[in-house]
C-alpha cells in the first residue's frame, strides 16, 4: 500500500508528461468531452423545462422520464452505443447527453414553479407580458435551482465520461481502464484520483456558483422553516 | 456488426438461469448496501437532528462524498479490499446511499411541527416514547422517498463494478461489447431497469402499508 509511490510513478512517467496521453492532455479531454455533453443536455432539456415549469403543464412526463433514465445504467448504453454506433466521440456523446438531460429538465422545471405565485401576479399585475415575466422575474429566482441541477448533471457527467473510457473514449478514465488492464496499478490509481480531484473542484466551483447566482431579496428571507412554527 | 440481428432471442431463452443469475448477485450487490446505509441513516440523523452544528459539516462532507466517481472509489479501495471482491463495490455503494439517506432522515425528523412535539410533551411522553410513536413514524414518508432515490441509484451504479471485475449484470455490458454481440447488453439494460422498477414499486407499497396517510401528498 504504497500510495506516495504509486503517486510519484504515475507522476513521473515521461508519457504523463507530455504527448497525447499526458495528464494534461487527458484532463483537457475529459473537460472538453464533458462540457458538450452538458451544453447540449442543457440546449436540449433547459428550454422545455422553464416552458413546463411556467406552464405546469406535463409534470408528470417530467417525473415518469427521470425515474426511467436514474435507472438506465450508463455503462450498459455506452458499450451499446459503440456496438451500434462503432468507436468515435459521437456514439459516446449520446449516452452522456440522456444522462445529464434529466436533472436539468427537472431543475429548470421545479426552480420555475418554485416561484412565488403572488411574486408572478405581481410582474403580470404591473403589465409585463409571459416571456417577461418568465425571463425577468422567474429566472433570477429559479437561477441557484438551476445551477444546482447543472451541478448534479456536471458531476455525473465527469464520472461517467471515466466509465465510457472502457468503450474508447480518451479523457481520464484511460488511465484507469488501461491501468487495470494492464494491471499497472500506479496508472489507475493516479487516474482515479485525478477524476476524484475534477468532481470535488467541480462540485465547489458551483458551490461558488449558485453563492454569487442567488438574487439579494430571495437569499435574506430564507428563514428556517421551524421558525414559523414555534409557539 | 454486419448481419448481427439487434437481439439474439433464442440466446436470452438458452441463458435464463444465468441471468437469473446474475441478476440475484446484482440484486444483493445494490441492494445490501442501502439497507446497511438505512440502519446507519437513523441514529446518525437522530443525532444530526438534535445537534445541527454537528450536522452542517457532515451534510458537507456526504455532499463530496456524492460526487465521487464510483470507479474511482472502486479503484481506490482495491489495495485494501482486493480486486473483483463484493467489499471493494459495497462499501462505496453504501457510502452513496448514506448521502442520500442522511438528509432525507433529517428531513423527516425535523418535519414534525413544533406544535405536534409540544402536544406530546404536554401529554407526559417521554423523549423515547416520543421517538417512538411520533417523530420516527413522522420520518418515515421522507425516509421511503430517499431509500426510492437512493435503491435505483445503487442499482444502476452496481452494475460499473463489472470493470473491477464484481458488476452482477453489469458483466453483461463487457461480455457483449468484448463479443461485438449486443443481445447481453440489451438483456443486461432491460433486467438492471426491470430491478430497479421492481425495487421502486415495493418501496412504494411500504409507504402505503406503513404511512397511509403521506399516499398522494408525499411525492
């Protein structure tokens, strides 16, 4: 069990050090490959969810779909899509997107009706219209829901692009995938401690995120809710 | 690929005591860890409950804790655990589902009104017997809506232990794209969505059976 030297191999291995599987190469990789997977989960589920939240309409199809994709296991669909797909970025890409899309659909929709009611009538009362009242006034209020679905999809993504390493795909989970392949441990272990330090530094950078994202007036009435209660 | 059939049906028919199989390890693979992460989730959310200055760095540490990459963890631990050992997925699988639990269990503890709790006291109960018949049975909705979140979510991570050698059903994903035949993963989708479906509804049966008035209200 020696990590300090498992550590300093991985570390001191001259193909960690510069060409196409560097550490910095591969951290580059898994960034890039995770961020198109997130950008287009959210081009794809943000717009639909504030419509479904605003409207109320189809909130059922919202909880029926995200019970279904919780359940879908990634690495079934990844080697599925490379299968049907064959290897390139793309066939990865996919399984990615159906697994970031959901926590947004469901962030985006319940930040919206999360509103206040009165807070609505209010910005319908003084003349705005229903996309300024939606863009305005409920999408500030909603912005720390939203970023924290964004942040639970980001997570997932960094974690699954490791897994999708298996079916190809380049980033830091070919360091623990060809580690334990090739049963050089120090190369697994580096990697896997690598992708443990992006999901902890992702996980603060939207802890940061949705500090700053909060609008003034909604982050001072937040009270605890047995305040109200007690006699 | 070329003039491989999407699904192989008669191979499904030829393999259903090995799916069986594989699907009962996968079962006790998820499904032991949620309920050890249940039996902890209680005193630790009692505890939590009462002290929410001991709480707040806790909650912090599972929020990480959450976010960790389940083949990394796997990896991490198998100098310790071995490799392809049913510890070494587990212990991580128990983790995950500890930092689902934990806030549901305080959740539902503090849901209790102020009110409800003073009545109790006014009635002469004692802080056991409070426990008890109040404030455990208030938690119970909120603690089956987060062993919901938590049980589907160790099934489908279940199955990445494969890659370390101890995946129940997830072995099906690496057989059949180590075979360039995709009717095992297929059936390896269909029977870890199937659990996972099946956990999810006797979940909700408890809830009916021992909380039948949070039916409806409770998501």
């Amino acid at each position: 069990m020696n990590w300090l030297g498992w550590i300093s191999d991985f570390l001191s291995d001259p193909a960690h050090r510069s060409g196409p599987d560097s550490i910095a190469n591969r951290v580059l990789e898994h960034l890039v490959f995770a961020g198109e997977a997130l950008l287009l989960a959210a081009v794809l589920a943000v717009p639909l969810g504030l419509l479904i939240g605003y409207t109320g309409r189809g909130v059922v199809l919202v909880t029926a779909l995200t019970g279904v994709a919780r359940a879908l296991p990634t690495l079934g669909l990844v080697t599925l899509a490379v299968l049907l797909a064959g290897v390139g970025d793309a066939a990865v890409l996919l399984p990615l997107v159906a697994l970031a899309a959901p926590p947004l659909l469901v962030a985006s929709a319940e930040g919206i009706r999360g509103t206040d009611p009165d807070v609505r009538d209010a910005a319908r009362g003084i003349g705005l219209t229903h996309r300024q009242t939606l863009f305005t006034v409920c999408l500030p209020i909603a912005l720390p829901t939203l970023l924290a679905g964004l942040r639970t999809a980001a997570v997932q993504v960094i974690a699954t692009a490791t897994v999708a390493a298996y079916a190809g795909l380049g980033g830091l989970g070919r360091y623990v995938v060809d580690g334990l392949a090739t049963r050089n441990f120090p190369t697994t272990v580096g990697g896997a401690l690598l992708v443990v330090l992006l999901a902890v530094a992702t996980q603060l950078l939207f802890a940061l995120l949705i500090r700053y994202a909060s609008p003034p007036g909604t982050r001072a009435r937040r009270t605890h809710p047995m305040d109200k209660e007690s006699i | 690929m070329d003039g491989e059939p999407l699904v192989r049906w008669h191979w499904i028919g030829d393999h259903l005591g090995y799916l069986g199989g594989l699907a009962a390890d996968h079962a006790v693979i998820a499904l032991v860890p949620v309920l050890v992460a249940l039996v902890l989730a209680v005193p630790l959310g009692l505890v939590c409950a009462r002290f929410p200055r001991l709480y707040q760095p806790l909650a912090a540490v599972f929020n990480v804790v959450y976010a960790l990459p389940s083949l990394a963890v796997f990896v991490v631990l198998i100098p310790y655990t071995g490799l392809a050992t049913m510890a070494t997925v587990m212990i991580p699988l128990t983790c995950y589902a500890l930092a689902v639990l934990l806030p549901t269990t305080v959740d539902g503890l503090r849901a209790v009104p102020e009110s409800v709790r003073q009545s109790a006291v006014a009635m002469g109960y004692g802080p056991w017997h409070r426990l008890a018949t109040v404030e455990l049975p208030a938690a119970v909705p909120f603690l089956i809506a987060g062993l919901r979140v938590a049980a589907v979510s160790s099934i489908s991570l279940a199955a990445v232990g494969a890659l370390i050698g101890r995946g129940g059903l997830g072995y099906l994903f690496i057989d059949g794209f180590q075979r360039t035949f995709p009717t095992p993963i297929l059936a390896g989708i269909a029977l870890v969505a199937l659990l996972a479906l099946a956990t999810d509804l006797l979940l909700v049966l408890a809830r009916r059976v021992l909380a039948p008035w949070a039916s409806g209200a409770a998501r």
